[in-house]
C-alpha cells in the first residue's frame, strides 16, 4: 500500500510539472492517440456490415452490390486511419515529447539543485541520490511517451471489449480474462523487469577499470614491475562476471514475460476460435460474425502487446521520478538567492567572522572558532600547510556552505538569502580544482563574464593579467583555438602551468569588487608562482582581495596575513609582524626560503623551457 500511495503521489507530480512546462503537447499527442486507438473497434464495425451484405446477397441472391459499398468504402476509410494511426507508436511519441519533457525536467531539476547547501550534496546520504536524479532526466519524457501510449491502448482495449460483448458474452470474458491477465503479469513482475542503470553502472565501472588499466602506461609499467598481471586478469573476471549476472537477470526476466505473453495469447486465441468454430457448426453463429470476431482477437492481441511494452517504460518512468520527487521535496534547501534590497550595514567592512567552525561530517571539524575581519581595499593572504582550511573557508566566505557554528557577515549583514545574493554578484573566484572546457581559448578565458566575451581587447587584457599573454601567438587559430583533444583532435594541449594560468585569466574577466585566488599558482615553480602574485597585486587595483596558498613566499605582497593551522585561526598581521614574533608563519617562511634561492638560480631556465614546450 505505501508503494500505491507513493506511486500515486509521484503520478500527480508528474502531471503537474508536465502540464507546467508544456501542457499543448501532452493535451493534443495525449488526446489523438485515444481518439485514434478506438479505430480498430470502429473498423469491426463496418466489417461485419460489409460481410453480412456481402454474405446475404451470396446466399439468398437477393439485393444488390451497391448495398455493400458505402460499408466497404467507411471501412477502407477507417483502415486506411488505422494503418495510419500506427504510425503513433511510442516512439513516435517520445520523439515528440523529448523537447518539451527531458529538456524541462533537466531545468526543473538543476533548478531545484541550485537551491540545495553544497554541504548537503556533499553528503553520503544524498550524493548517490543526486547522480541518479541528474542522470536521468528523461524519466519524465519516458513516462508520459509511454503513459499515454498505455491509456490510448487501454481505450483502445476497452472499445474491443465493448464490441465482443454486443457480439458473445463467452468472447468478451475470454478477451477480458486475457487482458486482466496481461496486465496482472506486467503489474506483478514490474520490479525484475525494470531496468535500474545504478547497480549495473556501478558493476561495469569496476570491470572497465580493470580492463582499461593495463592500456595506462602508469598503470601497465606498476603491473609489470610487480607481476600484478594475473592477479589483475583474475580481479576483471570476477567483477565481469558481476555485469554478466546483472544483464542475464534482466534478460531472463523480459524473456519469461515475452514467454508466459505469448503463451497466453495462443491460450485466448485457440479458445475463441474453439468457441466460434462450435458455435458456426451448431448453426448459431453467422460467417461475418466469425470473421469479425476473428478480426477482433487479432486486433485485441496487438492491444495486448503494446499494452505491456508500454507499462513497462512508463512503470520505469515513473520509478525513477519517485526517487526524482523524494529527492527534491526531501533534501533540505537553502534559501533562494536574491540580491534586491541589500543595503550595507558596514560599507568598510566585507567580511567578518565571529567564533565560526564547520564540519563536513558532522563530526570532524573542519574549522574551529574563526574570528577575524577583511576591511574594504584590503589585500589579505590567507596562507597554511594543506588541509588547514583554506578551501573550506573560501566556501564559507562565498556561501557554498553555511558554518556550523557562529556567524558570517557581509558588508556587516548576517548571511541569508538575500546576502548570498550580493555575495555572488561582488565576488570573482579563482578555485584551486579549476576546470579547462572542451572549448575556443576565448571561450575558456571569457566565461569569466559572458557579456564581454566577443570584446577581444577585454579578453587579451584578461590574458595579460593572468599570466597568459603569450598563448594566442603559440597557437594557428590564436584565441579561436580548440583546447582538449577529448572533443576535437586538433585541439591544444596545455601544461599544467598554462591551464592555471587561463583559470586565474578567467578570474581577471570579471570586473567584481572582491576577487578571491585559491592557489593560483600551485602548477607553477616557486619563482613563476611569485611573478603571479605580483602580477595579480598590480592589477586588481585597489579591490579587495584574498589571496591562498601553502607556499608563504608571496605574503609579504599582502596588507595582512592569516595563518591557519588545523582549521585554527593560529597567527594575524603583517609580514614583518609575522617575522619578528617568530612564530608558526616565521618558520613556514624560513623553511621555504630555501626554494626561492635555489629556483631563482633555475628560474629563467625554468621559464624559457616552458616556454618552449608545444603546445599542440
């Protein structure tokens, strides 16, 4: 009963996000293909006027051939509707659904995410159910293809039954007893022949790991070295043997349905005919009344077929929308995003946090009573050994997650709603896990502001700023040159050095009053890691301005420092502030000045090979 009531719900879900993102193309296909599924029951009807004419005129002599021709030509009408009406099968319909259905539930869906605490998606308990409901976006197409696929055949069905039942009594429950069981069958073996991609996904991906590791030449040499050949061929087998079950289960499922369809069918259609046969040979039965009922069971057997295929992709629709609406109406939400009406309580003040701490898990802190403020204009390097906090406070200060413990401020206001709003339209990020597209290097620096993507001289000045200047002349196409090969052969391969050096161009797009650098440099040696930090000192022009890293070298670039040590707030102040306490920050700084002095010997070599190094 709670799966009835849960599938319940889910239906009624379904149809209104339906109905709201395009309720034309569910009212008309949903509408023409119950109106055209009745055909069938129609054309019996007019068959059996055309053979009783034709039957009578045969056996009396009487009457004449034009009695039959308005019934033979209604029923070549109606035949010829109904060859037609074919043509609206479910794939049919799916083709005219997918626009309006898979592409509106993506939006609905990444809509609804764009309102969930990143904390929250990071979590075990809502990771998995998040990759499901965004990987399967279709699931409302399908069940709405396939849903009015099964109504209109359903109705179809119906007008069948109608039609034996003003014809025999016997052949109406034979017919109704082979369509109650049919469906009875779908109904209860739903759950073995529903295709579920997660487990099967998750049993392949193990499998292509093992199959494609030996084709990693990181991978092949460590095989090698330590005789893992065997070892890997035999853990391969085991997790293929995985898929292979998973496949011949379902496959063994659909075939016994197929199978105890089909035989029920022969069952239905040999006890019609037994009947009707019986029925001719006690003189009670005419032929157009045979005929027509045989007309009838092939017609009804068809109805049948498509009946089951049809519950079967609408059952899987609407399985993977119940866990579509779960989720969405389960998972906590964040309040919505919105700037309008934000006024600064503390114009001088952009952010400032009193006593926060935050856990991933609930458990470990990741940070712990925080304390401090970053002042309008102001330059502050947050520096500290990886896995002190840096990311995580970033994520805080830009309101991907909320703290655990205490209270931000923006601008002196708390955070909610409304602050996040404003955070978002004040802030450019560069983030330390940054992404290079599958796209022109102008696309790739100009994401950082879409409307100012096509201004070359933006995007250059954007480039200089980064570091990246020099790219466009290495490549043939210049800034229309495809990066990646994933998408395009011919498409620009990158170091390590050049990809960061167009995120933190990106960076440099916008024009926003607050820019935050995580880790702008960690591809770069030491020296070139230091010539980025004075060039993003130079030019972000009197903004404010946060600046990360574990390396310490750079800080001394900034008005002030914060040094985090295992989420702690450990040291504050200026460089020189710093050095004289002797504490945490003078011995991070020390420790690494012996980089500096040995890249600085290297440095232009360094930087001349790199420069040299292709491209393409």
């Amino acid at each position: 009963m709670k799966k009835i009531r849960e599938n319940i719900l889910t239906i009624g879900w379904a149809l209104q996000l339906a109905l709201k993102i395009d309720a034309r193309v569910f009212l008309v296909w949903g509408s023409l293909s119950v109106v055209l599924a009745v055909l069938p029951a129609v054309a019996l009807h007019f068959n059996r006027q055309a053979v009783s004419v034709l039957s009578d005129f045969l056996l009396t002599g009487q009457g004449v051939f034009q009695d039959a021709v308005p019934s033979i030509l209604a029923l070549g009408a109606v035949l010829t509707a109904v060859g037609l009406s074919r043509r609206i099968n479910g794939n049919f319909l799916y083709f005219m659904m997918y626009d309006a259905y898979y592409f509106g539930l993506e939006e609905h869906v990444m809509d609804a995410v764009q309102h969930i605490e990143m904390k929250v998606l990071l979590d075990k308990k809502y990771r998995d159910e998040h990759w499901t409901v965004m990987g399967r976006c279709g699931s409302l197409a399908d069940f709405m293809s396939s849903g009015c696929m099964f109504l209109s055949k359903l109705a179809g069905s119906v007008s069948l039954l109608a039609v034996a039942a003003q014809t025999s009594p016997v052949i109406f429950a034979i017919a109704l007893s082979y369509l109650a069981g049919v469906l009875l069958l779908n109904f209860l073996t739903a759950d073995k022949v529903r295709w579920d991609a997660r487990p099967y996904g998750e049993a392949s991906r193990l499998a292509d790991y093992y199959q494609t590791s030996s084709m990693s030449p990181g991978a092949a040499k460590e095989m090698r070295i330590y005789s893992l050949q065997k070892e890997t061929l035999e853990k391969w087998r085991k997790a293929y043997q995985k898929v292979e079950n998973i496949d011949r289960r379902y496959v063994k499922a659909r075939q016994a349905v197929a199978l105890l369809s089909g035989g029920g069918f022969y069952v239905f259609l040999a006890a019609m005919m037994a009947y009707c046969i019986f029925q001719v040979a006690a003189g009670v039965m005419t032929v157009d009344v045979f005929l027509m009922l045989y007309a009838l069971g092939q017609s009804i057997s068809e109805a049948a077929g498509v009946l089951s295929s049809s519950f079967q992709e609408t059952d899987r629709g609407l399985y993977f929308l119940n866990i579509q609406r779960k989720f969405l109406q389960g998972v906590p939400k964040k309040e919505k995003d919105w700037e309008e009406g934000f006024t600064p309580g503390d114009p001088d003040t952009v952010f400032q946090a009193e006593n926060v701490s935050f856990s991933y898990d609930g458990e470990r802190e990741a940070l712990r009573d925080l304390t401090f403020s970053i002042r309008k204009g102001e330059t502050v390097a947050l520096v500290g050994v990886n896995g002190s906090g840096k990311t995580t406070l970033v994520k805080l200060l830009i309101g991907l997650f909320s703290p655990t413990r205490g209270r931000l401020r923006f601008y002196g206001r708390p955070y909610d709603g409304r602050t996040r709003g404003a955070v978002i339209r004040r802030v450019g990020m560069f983030f330390q896990d940054f992404h290079i597209f599958h796209a022109t290097l102008r696309e790739n620096v100009g994401f950082g502001d879409l409307k100012s993507l096509g201004d070359t001289e933006r995007v250059l000045l954007a480039m200089e700023k980064g570091g990246a200047e020099k790219l466009p002349g290495r490549f043939p196409q210049g800034l229309e040159q495809w990066l990646l090969r994933d998408v395009k052969r011919d498409g620009a391969i990158l170091s390590g050095g050049e990809k960061q050096r167009v995120a933190v161009s990106r960076a440099h797009m916008s024009d926003k009053e607050i820019l935050i650098f995580d880790e702008p440099a960690a591809a770069l040696d030491p020296i070139a890691e230091m010539r980025q930090f004075q060039a993003i000192r130079e030019k972000i022009k009197g903004r404010t301005a946060i600046l990360i890293s574990h390396r310490v070298g750079f800080a001394r670039l900034a008005d002030r420092i914060l040094v985090l040590s295992e989420g702690r707030l450990a040291e504050a102040g200026t460089h020189e502030e710093l050095m004289e306490k002797g504490g945490l920050y003078a011995g991070f700084f020390r420790e690494q000045a012996q980089w500096y002095e040995t890249q600085g010997k290297e440095g232009n070599a360094c930087e001349r090979n790199e420069g040299e190094r292709s491209p393409q």
